[in-house]
C-alpha cells in the first residue's frame, strides 16, 4: 500500500488527513463484505457415522460442480459456497442441521439428506418454510405425496416394485416367481409396487417368503425354500444391507430350490461392490439388477464429471455421487434461472415436469445420470436401466424397457401396439429397447490434420448383441470424412449372443482447440450412431471390459499421448426424414434421437517443429533488430531499410504459419508471440524515425534519450514478456 504521505502533488490538512484515516477501515470493511458475499447452497448429508463414506462421495460431487460453476465465474458474477451440516444419518440431528438450515436467510435450497427416514424428518422443518431440498437417492413414495417441499431424483420404491414385474413380464417373460421380501421399510415399499402390479398383470408369485434378518440360517426359513418345477424367476426385495443379501444369495444356492440358470431380479439395493467380489461370483451369476443409472451408460457430462472426480479425489465416484452431482446442477440451475428468492427456486423446479416442458416445446435439462425434469408428483421422471451381474462387474442387460415419452408415438399408440413396436403392460406403455455393446481399439494414428482438423486411424472395432432385430451395418461414423474401409475377422453366435470384429481404417472430421497453439492439447473423436432405430429401440453401450486401456503407441513423432475416452449419449435431428412415423399433427417440429457412442483420443503436441520453424526465426529477427537500434545513434540513419525489412519478415513467417492452422475466430497462443514481435519491430521502426527526425533538427539530447529509453527499457521488457509468454 503506497503511504499518503509520499505523494508530493497533493497537500492534505491534518483534520482531512484524520477523517481519511476513519474512513480507509470502514472502505475495506464495506469491499470485504461485498467480495464475500455468495450465494449459499445446504449440504446435509452422513459425514461420520455408518454411512459416512457415501455421504463424503456425495458431498466431494456437489463441491465438484460448485468448483465448476465458480471457476466459470459463478451465478450472476456471484460465487455459490456450501453450508454443510453432517446429519449422521441420525432423524435427531437431521432435523437439527434442517432449522439450521432453514433459520439461515441467506441459504437457498438444499441436497440432501442420504436415506428416507431422515428425509421425512427434515421435511417437517423444509415444509413449514419455502426452502426446497433435493434428495438424490430416496425413494420412499410419501416424499413425493406427503411433503410439499422435497423433490426427489430417484424413482420411489413403489415405482422400482412395479417395475421390476413389468420388466420379468415385458424383457424376460417370465411369470412364475419366488419373492423373497425383507420386512423393512425398503423391502415392504418395493413389495407394495410388485404385489400390486403383479395383480395387474395376473402375475401370482409362487410363493412369497417374508423374513426378518435374524431368520436367515434357521430350520424356519430353510422350511420354505422347497424345490418346484414351476419357478422360474427368484425377486429379492431387500435393503441395502449387503451383508444381509449375500446371506439369501448363499442360502438359495445351497437349498438347490431352484435350477442353477434361474434368473434373479433386484432392486438397486444390490448395486453393491460385495455383490461383485470373486467370492460372490458363484451366487450372482444370473442377477439382475434394477438401477437408476450405470456408468456404462455415461453420457459426455457424466464422463466428464467422472474424470474431474476421479482427478480431484483419486477415486470413481458411485451412483451416490453421479446422483448428489446431478442434484447440485438443478439446484444451479434453478437459482440461475429465478435467482435467490426461495419461493422462485420452488416455482422452477414444480415447473420441470416432462409434459409441461414438451407440450412448450423446451429442452430438458440434461444431466449425468439422465434428464432432470419430474413427474406429476416431485419425484424424478426417469426410466431405470437393468444391469446383469457378469465376472465381477455390473453389465447393461441385452434389453432393456424405456417408456413411451415421445408426443409423435403417445398420439399414435393404438396402432403403435398393433404393430408391436410399442408393448402395453396393464396400461403402461413402453419400448423395448435392444442392446448393442460396440468396442474399439486403436491401433495407430496415421496423421493429424490439424488445417482440415481431420485425421486418420487404423484401428480394432466389434459389436456383441443378443436380438435377431439388431444389425451393426446400420451403424454409421457420424463424422466421418469419407467412407470406413473394413475387413471382416471373426463372428461367431454363442448361448444366443452374436459376436462380429473388424479390422478398420478411416479418416474422420473432428473439433479442435487452437487457442494453446502449438502448446495445444486435442481431442480426436470418433463418434457412431444407428440412424435407421432411434433411441428407443436401440441403445448403443461401450464394451469398457474387454476395451485395451493401455497409452497408445502408435502415433506420429509431433504427437504424444495423453489418455483414451469413451461414452455414450443422443443425437438429435429436427427433421422426421419424411417418415410417416415420426408425424404429430401439423406444425409439429419433432426431436428425433438416436444413440450414440463416441471414443476420444487425447493428444498432446509435440512443440519442437514449431520451435525451428517459428520461434527460432522470431528470436532472430528480434535479435537481429536489437542490434539493428542499440548501434550509436549516428549510425542509425541508414538503418530504417533493416527495421522495414525485420517487419516483413515477421509479417510473413505469420503468414507462413496460418498456411499451417485454420482460420478461427479467436486468438491462438502463437498469436501473442507474433503480435508482440510485430509492436517490437513497429516501437523500433518509429524509433528509428524519431532519432533521425530529432538529429535533423539538431537535438541530440532528445534523440540521445529516446534511443536509450527504446534499448535500456523498451527492449529488455519485451524480452521478458516473450519469456513469460513462453512459459506461462
């Protein structure tokens, strides 16, 4: 802080002196509190207790995105902070941390809280006010019924219940199941959903077996587990206790109750890692798994919220984490849409329900798990995807069921059902939709055309589906410069899945970032997609398994590797290709989506090239003029020709190197370079000028002074800006 007294053009009296001093601590007061003021956003979440390590994941996603949003600037030129509470999981304490919550004017909205007892227990304390909270994770119906200020973004229990009956009916046609129901409050929610549409759809359960932890190994229990001809299918309603639901998976196995290859269905309870352990393998070999979300399925937001977590915090993130993520973006979004007045916030988020949206022709918010848009209760509306339990890793099942959304096919559901490409279960209408698992493997990237942003690889793909509907050679390259050579090598049809590989080599069109050129870093991708079945009868997934992980080798010199990438997620045409199908009624714009998938392949340059051919040439010439102005002063008159010469040079070395990148609309790196290289040479040309003009007029003194500013000051300072331009 420069002292007042060291300014000599101003003379204060003591008296105003004093009065400025009063007034310097209450300007930096007034300075603080204004740069400190952010918008405030409550975590409540288990941060100790048993669930403290899904609590801490959730808590690392929200404070992922909100880094994200603070990094871009914030809301509104404002910074978003979290008052976090750690509720323990604990009704008491969650109740506490909601009125403290709630009492704090300045918070507002809130995610959270983990399991549903502590969620009805908050909002009793969220319901007498207008403060929302975003549950990412329960699924107790009553949240959605009985509260008023609880939005929840994972389907209920009763929901995933029925769901799971349409899924044995509708994918696996099966209809004479075991359930196996633990009497707490998850497992008798999902048995109300699953009793109620199994009367619907004239689904009787062979036997339904109710228990309570402390049953499992008695004579009891072992009673009931009688062989009968007649299973085939075993329901497994039981909570999150995964020490509880290996118990019944072991004690199943054992009783031979059923045949070996009898399919196992469960709610997401059973997205556990201990399910997926070589010790368990042997009893989850036919397990089913119902799940709001699955990484496999990642979409480009969750890869990318997946690869800022795992940089930040060392570790994958879980559905926890994807889900409290998401839950943090619509807060974010609400708040930036309506601002910080809570009752707005609660008017936004009432108003991103499906319908309304689609009959207003708006865009759904787009998540990492999925679109974060409601039903006609608060409760999220969302398909939920079937994953199948194989060698230690949860599989996206084959088929899948999706309900029927889209305006153009509800307008046409009769003879959609008459038809078949659309199945009606008790009233319920849905797709089926078929799974193609699509892999790849680069084997070297033959060059990078970074004038054409175009490039050419040779690599290893392959298709693994189930369904005689499925035909990969509808599968296209979405940026493709040109048509795909490809070789046929293998395909073979085992226990009804059907395996083709291929030998492939093509050139493909992609987007690239020039703003750190030559220092750049680029994403090459090659991205896919079946345009003859939209989304809702073909998903396109990764085959992440069997994919090489390994840093690829094969790559031109100017080029290094940085890492591999791959998801999934849709693409959406405004056209109906004149198909009859695709019609609703006049003017209609319909939003037609296929599945896509993309592989990416992050390179980094290699600046040596660049180094001889641009900034080698650039130093010369700055150096060359240096020596061109620091000459005494009466040898300079005959050395404005070199000065001229110095700025053609580097006017047309930068038209050599635009000979090389494309025309962009913004500044390059390299830009910065030349620019100041250009202002160098064009100071030294007016210097030049100066010095000549002053001699002429016989001032030696100024010519003398202007020569030395230019070369003692001037020079020196624009050789350090190129430095730090260099290295920063």
């Amino acid at each position: 802080m420069v002292a007042l007294d060291v300014l000599p053009h101003y003379r204060f009296s003591q008296k105003t002196m004093r009065n400025i001093g009063r007034l310097i601590p209450l300007l930096i007061l007034a300075l603080t509190i204004g740069c400190d003021k952010k918008i405030l956003i409550g975590v409540s979440l288990p941060l100790s207790g048993p669930n403290a390590e899904t609590g801490k994941e959730m808590l690392q996603a929200v404070q992922l995105h909100v880094d994200s949003i603070n990094e871009k600037g914030g809301i509104g030129g404002k910074k978003v902070g979290l008052v976090i509470k750690d509720d323990e999981d604990d009704p008491a304490k969650v109740k506490k941390a909601a009125e403290e919550l709630a009492g704090n004017s300045n918070v507002v909205g809130v995610i959270g809280h983990l399991n549903s007892p502590t969620v009805i227990a908050a909002a009793e304390v969220y319901d007498k006010t207008d403060l929302v909270a975003i549950t990412p994770v329960s699924t107790n119906t009553d949240l959605s019924t009985k509260t008023k200020n609880i939005f929840m973004l994972n389907r209920d229990g009763v929901y995933q219940g029925q769901f799971m009956v349409d899924y044995l009916k509708g994918a696996m046609g099966k209809s004479h199941p075991i359930v196996f129901v633990q009497e707490s409050r998850y497992g008798l929610r999902h048995w109300k959903g699953f009793e109620e549409r199994a009367g619907e759809l004239s689904i009787t359960p062979v036997k339904v077996i109710r228990f309570k932890n402390e049953d499992l190994g008695t004579e009891a229990f072992a009673a009931n587990l009688t062989q009968d001809p007649t299973v085939d299918s075993i329901i497994l309603l039981t909570d999150d206790n995964a020490d509880v639901g290996l118990k019944l998976l072991t004690i199943i196995d054992n009783s031979k109750m059923a045949p070996e290859d009898t399919v196992m269905l469960a709610p997401e309870s059973y997205l556990n890692p201990k399910y997926t352990t070589k010790e368990a393998e042997r009893y989850t070999d036919t397990l089913y798994v119902c799940t709001p979300f699955l990484w496999e399925i990642a979409n480009q937001t969750a890869s990318a919220m997946r690869e800022a977590y795992e940089a930040k915090y060392k570790m994958q993130p879980g559905l926890g984490g994807a889900m409290a993520f998401d839950a943090a973006m619509l807060l974010t979004t609400a708040i930036a849409e309506k601002g910080t007045d809570r009752k707005l916030v609660h008017e936004y988020l009432l108003e991103q329900k499906r319908k309304d949206l689609q009959a207003k022709r708006k865009d759904l918010l787009v998540g990492a798990t999925a679109e974060l848009v409601f039903g006609e209760g608060r409760f999220a509306d969302r398909d939920l995807f079937v994953a199948k339990v194989e060698h230690g890793r949860y599989k996206v099942a084959f088929t899948q069921l999706a309900t029927v959304k889209e305006p153009y096919v509800i307008a046409q559901l009769p003879e959609r059902i008459a038809n078949g490409s659309v199945i009606d279960l008790a009233g319920t209408p849905y797709h089926v939709v078929d799974v193609i698992f699509m892999g790849l493997d680069i084997l070297k990237l033959n060059s990078v055309n970074t004038k054409d942003m175009r490039f050419e690889v040779e690599f290893f793909m392959w298709y693994k589906w189930a369904s005689k509907a499925v035909d990969p050679s509808q599968i296209d390259a979405v940026n493709g410069a040109g048509d795909l050579k490809t070789t046929l090598l293998k395909e073979r049809t085992k226990k009804g899945v059907t395996y083709r590989a291929l030998r492939c080599k093509g050139t493909f069109n992609t987007q690239m970032d020039f703003s750190q050129f030559p220092f750049d870093r680029q994403g090459l991708e090659m991205s896919f997609v079946n345009k003859v079945k939209h989304s809702a009868h073909l998903f396109i997934v990764p085959d992440t398994r069997h994919m090489t992980h390994d840093p690829l080798k094969g790559l031109p010199l100017d080029w290094t590797f940085i890492q591999k990438k791959n998801y999934t997620g849709l693409l959406r045409y405004d056209s109906t290709f004149g198909d009859p199908d695709y019609r609703m009624g006049a003017g209609y714009k319909s939003r037609i989506l296929f599945s896509t998938i993309g592989f990416r392949l992050d390179v980094q340059r290699v600046p040596t090239g660049f180094a001889f051919t641009m900034f080698v040439p650039l130093v010369v010439i700055l150096v060359a003029s240096f020596f061109v102005i620091s000459a005494p002063i009466e040898e300079l008159k005959g050395r404005l020709p070199l000065g001229l010469t110095a700025l053609l040079t580097v006017v047309l070395s930068r038209m050599a190197l635009a000979s090389q990148t494309p025309s962009v609309a913004y500044i390059m790196r390299s830009d910065y370079f030349y620019l100041t290289a250009f202002l160098y040479v064009m100071g030294l040309i007016a210097v030049l000028s100066g010095v000549i003009w002053l001699m002429a007029k016989k001032n030696d003194k100024g010519a003398r002074l202007l020569h030395k500013f230019f070369v003692m000051g001037v020079s020196p300072l624009v050789a350090v800006v190129l430095l730090l331009q260099f290295i920063l």
